[in-house]
C-alpha cells in the first residue's frame, strides 16, 4: 500500500509538473540558434519562473529531430517551440493537439494551435540596404545552399544585382564541408550570406577566407556579427527568441493575441565593425534601426 502511495504521488507530481513544461527544439548549435534560445529562455523565465523549459538538440539530423518531436507528443508535453522552418512544419504534423511556437518560420504556418514569430525580410529589402552601404561595389560574392527557399531567394538577387549593374557571383554548397574549397574561388569586393543556416553553421571558414582576402562579409544574423563578420542586416535573433516567449506567456495566460509576429529588420554591428563601415552605417540607416551585439 505504501509503495502504492509513493507511486501515485510520483505520478501526480510528474503530470502537474509537465502541464508546465515547454520544449524548444534546436536544428543545430550555432550562435544563431543559441541567441533565439537565450532569448527565449530568459524571456519566459522572467514572465512564468515556475514553468519548466527542457531543450532538445536536433544535431542536424532530420531524423534525431522527428524522434525527439514524436517523444514530446508521446509525452503530451503540452508547448513545443521550434526554430526555422522545417522544424515547425514537422511539429505541425507530429505534434497534434499541442500548441506549438514557431520562431523564424513562415506566417502561412500559423493556425489555432501554432503561433509564428517570422523574421523574413526579403530579397529586396536585403538588396536595397546592400546598395546602400555599398553602393561603388561591383562585384559581389553570395555563398549559398540550395534548398527551395534559398534558390527562390537566390534568383531574385540576381535579377536584382543584373538591373543595378552589379555582377553577382554564385557559389553554392551542399555541405558545410564545401566551404573550404568554395572559399578559394571568391572573387567578389564583398561575400554576402543570407539567412542561410547551413551556410551560416560554417561562418568561421567564410570569416578566416574573407580576411586573407581583406574583404568584408555581410550576413542576415546576429550571430554571425558576433563570431566577427563586418555587420548584419536582418533581425535579432534574441528578439526572435523574447517574442516568442511573449506569445506563449499570452497563450498560458489565457490572453490570446494575433498568431503572427512579423519583427522589423535593423542593422546589427559589433565592436569588431570597422569604423568606416559603422559610419556609414550610421548615416544611410535610412530609419533602421542599429543596433550593437555583444
């Protein structure tokens, strides 16, 4: 009867413990996706401190990734939040009757049960705020992969850097291992990253490329400001993280708000931006705002 008693209560306790529990799962470890959990996490601790968030790795691995999405349905963890696009789908299909919150993910994934925190901004914004920072360049280096999303955004660029007499150099990679060897045919005055996380998981090949070229690389994420490249033009990764939070806070509170955030772009520069850049910056901002990472 004892031994009844104990059980049961380790039970109770597991059950009301999980109806506070939130799961994040990560693709990968990269600065990125560390930023989006930092500000996840410290966002909703300092809203709900007695809620529980548990972190799962994904490793890259798509399978790793449905196996751990597959154990939170299982375990009817009640929020489940993902980072990037592909993980919020998979939890859509995998994760049925649990309230999910997609950060950097698409605005057409939000439904009843999936709040989106989107941070696209757009070929066209990039390319409007490239050549406004670098507006005598005339040649430009874009490392990519070559997933849909990527190549959709890819052929835009083009067309845009043709019309502005640009030329646009392409290197795509299918691996992170290509970027060793992608790196020795750079011949642009600058290299260009997109918000491009196989790229972006390779940042500190592209970095110690670009400085024995003594070349600038302009990127869309914080992160990558952060591991040394000359500045970003896209949206915090940190704030991606806090909105989400914020979201979810309104979800656990029972105050529902829109099911979309879609956050404003701004330029983001570090102590290692050189001065002459940060002084463009600072006086072609054209209303973004600039903000300094750590």
């Amino acid at each position: 009867m004892h031994r009844f008693l104990v059980g049961f209560f380790v039970a109770l306790v597991a059950c009301q413990n999980s109806e506070k529990t939130v799961a994040l799962v990560l693709p990968v470890d990269v600065p990125a996706i560390l930023d989006i959990q930092d500000g996840f996490v410290t966002a909703l601790k300092k809203s709900h401190p007695d809620y529980r968030v548990i972190i799962k790795k994904g490793l890259g691995d798509p399978n790793v990734m449905q196996s751990i999405l597959k154990s939170l349905h299982t375990q009817k963890v009640p929020y489940v939040a993902t980072i990037g696009v592909t993980l919020t789908k998979a939890a859509q299909n995998l994760c049925k009757g649990q309230t999910i919150i997609g950060l950097a993910a698409y605005k057409e994934f939000a439904n009843d049960t999936t709040y989106i925190v989107e941070d696209e901004i757009g070929p066209e914004t990039l390319y409007r705020s490239f050549v406004t920072i670098f507006s005598d360049v005339q040649t430009v280096t874009l490392i990519h992969a070559q997933d849909d999303k990527i190549m959709k955004e890819v052929r835009v660029l083009k067309a845009l850097m043709k019309q502005g007499n640009k030329k646009l150099q392409l290197l795509p990679v299918i691996s992170t291992n290509d970027l060793q060897m992608v790196c020795t045919h750079i011949k642009g005055q600058v290299v260009l990253v997109l918000k491009d996380l196989l790229v972006v998981s390779g940042m500190d090949v592209i970095l110690k490329a670009a400085k024995q070229l003594d070349i600038p690389v302009v990127v869309s994420d914080e992160g990558s400001v952060k591991a040394g490249a000359t500045y970003a033009f896209g949206v915090s990764e940190l704030d991606i993280g806090a909105e989400g939070a914020r979201l979810l806070a309104g979800e656990i509170d029972g105050k529902k708000g829109p099911h979309v955030t879609t956050l404003v772009p701004m330029y983001l520069v570090s102590k290692n931006t050189p001065v002459t850049f940060m002084k463009i910056i600072r006086e072609k901002a054209d209303g973004y705002i600039v903000k300094m990472v750590a």
